[in-house]
C-alpha cells in the first residue's frame, strides 16, 4: 500500500512539475509578446518619424517656392497698379475734356425717318 501511495505522490509532483512548467512558459510567451510588441511600436513610431520629416521637407521646398511665387505676383500686381494710377492721372484731363465736348456739342437735326405730317 505504501508503494501504491509513494506512487500515486511521485505522480501527483509529476503533474505539479507539469503545470509549474506550463505556467512559466506561458509567462515566457506573454513577456516575448510584450517585448516583441514594444520592438514593433518602436519600429513604427521611427517609421513614422521619417516619413514626417520627409513630408516636412518636401512641404518646405513647396510652400518655399510658393512663397517666391506670391512676392512675385503682389510685385506684379503693385506695379500694375502703379502704373494704373500714374496712367489715371496723366490722362484724366484729356478724357474729362473729350467726354464734355462729347455731350455738350448738340447738333439739334430731324432724323431722316421723321415724316411731316401735312
């Protein structure tokens, strides 16, 4: 019987050794995730980084070149605007002029469709 017991506590340590075994693997396995998912973060979040820095960059030379475009026209667009001024004002007097000879010299005169009524 004593044989039967020592059997059945050599069995019993057995399967404790098993599960004891089995729990550390599993705590193996949960830290090998972890660390593996904490390597993968890293790696996305240096991913990430570059591809904005890229972005940042071409961004600049973009918008840098915008930039030089828009100095350009408000350059543009104040000389034009210069010279509409200086063109107003130098030809203003003459204009004012022919546009008053234009509507006070009236030449009263009966239109050739106009018939006499007799």
């Amino acid at each position: 019987m004593t044989s039967q017991s020592q059997g059945i506590q050599q069995l019993l340590q057995a399967e404790k050794r098993a599960k004891d075994k089995l729990e550390e693997a599993k705590k193996r396995k949960v830290k090998r995730l972890r660390q593996a998912k904490e390597e993968a973060m890293a790696e996305i979040d240096h991913y990430r980084l570059q591809r904005e820095k890229e972005f940042r960059n071409k961004q600049t030379n973009v918008m840098g070149s915008q930039g030089n475009f828009s100095a350009k026209i408000e350059e543009q667009t104040t000389e034009t605007v210069r010279n509409l001024t200086s063109s107003y004002h130098k030809n203003m007097e003459s204009m004012m002029k022919k546009l008053l000879n234009t509507i006070c010299d009236i030449n009263p005169e009966v239109h050739p469709n106009f018939r006499h009524a007799v």
